[in-house]
C-alpha cells in the first residue's frame, strides 16, 4: 500500500526589511492561503518555525481568528518534513507552514510584472531574513476542492537524515547522510534516480559530496544548475519558486520536468530531500498554456513569480476565519484598502 498523497496547495514568500518578522508573517501567511483558495477556517494545524535567534510567534496567527486550531513551534529545517507527515498520517487535512529561509546579495528577487522568462528581478543589496508560507493538503481536501487540481504540486517522498556517524572515519560521514535521506526521499515515491528530470541542488553539493549523485543522470544535473538557489539556506525559497516553475508562472523550464528532487543541507548536518511532481500527473506546463487560467494568480490579483505586491484590508479579511472571534487589536492592521469585494473573489 502506497503513502496517501500530500499536495502542496498554496506558496508565498515575503521579507522582513528591518528584522521584525510580524508583518512579513502575516503577508506570508495571506498570500499562500489566497493561492490555496481557502481561508483560516479550513485550515486545521498550523505550524511555525524558529531558528537560533529568530522566531515566528505563535500568536502571530490570531489575526486571521481563534479557530481553536493547534499551533506548533518547530526547528526550522523539519518544519515542511513535520507537517507532510502529519497530513499523510490523515490527521490533517489542511495545514499552514511558515518557515524562515534568509537569501544571500547574490539571490535576485521578483520586483516587476512582465512576461515569464523575461528578466523581472533586482539583486537584493544584502542578505535578507524571508518568511515562506506554505499550504498543503490531503487527497481528500483536493478532491473536495476541484479548482485546486490544475495548480497544486504533490509531494511524493519526504526524508530527513541526521548526520551517519562512521567509525571508520571517526566522524561523520557527510556523504552518507545525503545518501539516506535521498534513498528514503525516493523509495517513498517509488521512483529510481533516473526516473528524476530535474534536481535542485546547493552549488557546491557536487564538490562536496559526490557520491551522493551517483545514478543521477549527468544531463539532467547539468540542466538544472540553472535552477539552482545559491542564497537559499534552508530550501524553502527554492521551493516556492519550484512551485512556480512547474506551474507555468515563471516562465518555462528547461527541459520536459516531470518528476524534480530538491535536496537542502541543513544546520549541523541535518539533510533534507523532496520529491515533487505536479498533482495532475503532467510534466511542467509552459507560460502559454496558462497565462489566461483563472487560478491563484486571480485570487492574489497578480503574478507572484513575476512581481511583488504589499497586502491589503481586503487581502486579509478574506483569509480570516469566517466565523470565529477575531481579537479586535488583531483587527486594526496598519493596512491600506484596496476596494473592490476580494473576499468574493477569494471564494471562486
């Protein structure tokens, strides 16, 4: 019996420009659940992250509502890896992520709207903090929620490895480690290493751990160092933009990718691997196929791989919680309004 499926249903990334994390948080948090479709009330665990001196507040997530929803603070580099095992073990179905990843001068950053594939970014001037939000869901939820089926990515294995200790060595064995978390991350989705088109990898892995590749096809590796996120230290970022690529959002992607592995080295060790393919079972859509779908980009009123845009009231209310009590000090954001019913438009 195979894992029950995990999909990836809404993504969003948001900076902190002078270290307070709050407003970056509740930026992320609205753009991913307007890309999802849903609001606070479908979502029913939430999961928040903290790493060495920084901290995403729990409380944070008041302002979209007491749902009575659980609220757990995770390490950083196990926050996505804890919440796909909650949702495949089916006592979720549908759980909020915010995570932290910190971008380095050399990582580019959307600032413009233009077409896909064009170049839309500014090099950022120093390294900066990011808050990634993430939506994922069960089979179940995407069934019930068919608008979903388009635009979501499945996760088909998930792996975390601590460092392997080697007596023979004395120490541990970086290479090794990598390749049990990759091992695991594929056998859970049931793919070999040639069965992978597109790898997304730190820049120097191959340096540093050669080994860990082996059976990978050399080409493929090749094409996607394109892709790879050399600022990203903890592969959340890159994932979001992962999304992106296979949606069609952010232009085409440079071979026919159905199948991609993304693979972080964490803190003292720790490695991580991910397995995404696109939920409809497709290899990644090209920029013409759905540059007039009615899809997130509708919801948020832009293209996000392309371009930035502040939140607004309206953005806000409509993710909170339908029903449940909002805490009125939660309420007066420091927002503009934008007009226009968006909350309506949230619901299509």
């Amino acid at each position: 019996m195979g894992n029950p499926n995990v999909h990836i249903a809404g993504v969003a990334v948001a900076g902190s420009e002078d270290g307070d994390l709050r407003d970056a948080v509740i930026a992320a948090a609205t753009r991913a659940m307007l890309d999802a479709g849903v609001t606070y009330t479908d979502v029913n665990q939430s999961i928040v992250s903290f790493e060495d001196e920084l901290r995403i507040p729990p409380r944070s997530l008041d302002t979209f509502g007491l749902e009575g929803a659980p609220v757990s603070e995770v390490n950083n580099g196990s926050a996505l890896f804890a919440a796909t095992q909650s949702v495949r073990s089916g006592q979720f179905d549908c759980t909020l992520i915010l995570g932290l990843d910190t971008v380095s001068s050399s990582q580019d950053m959307p600032v413009e709207e233009t077409k896909p594939g064009q170049n839309t970014s500014k090099s950022a001037t120093s390294a900066q903090t990011l808050v990634v939000g993430v939506v994922l869901v069960s089979e179940l939820f995407l069934t019930s929620h068919s608008y979903l089926k388009d635009s979501s990515i499945r996760i088909c294995g998930s792996a975390l490895a601590s460092p392997v200790h080697l007596r023979s060595l004395g120490s541990s064995d970086p290479s090794r480690t990598a390749r049990t978390a990759v091992s695991s991350a594929l056998r859970q989705a049931q793919l070999r290493p040639t069965d992978i088109q597109l790898l997304h990898l730190p820049h120097d892995l191959r340096e540093r751990n050669p080994r860990a590749l082996s059976g990978f096809d050399a080409a493929t590796s090749e094409l996607s160092r394109s892709l790879r996120s050399e600022g990203s230290t903890t592969g959340l970022a890159a994932l979001v933009t992962l999304v992106w690529q296979f949606r069609g959002w952010a232009g085409d992607l440079p071979l026919d990718a159905r199948n991609c592995l993304l693979y972080t080295s964490g803190r003292e060790g720790v490695t991580s691997v991910l397995v995404i393919t696109r939920s409809d079972g497709r290899a990644a859509v090209k920029w013409e196929e759905v540059e007039h779908v009615r899809d997130g980009r509708e919801r948020l009123g832009y293209n996000p791989a392309a371009k930035t845009k502040k939140i607004c009231v309206e953005d806000v209310e409509a993710v909170r919680a339908r029903i449940e009590f909002v805490p009125a000090s939660q309420k007066r954001l420091q927002l503009p309004a934008k007009g226009g019913d968006r909350a309506a438009l949230a619901r299509l």
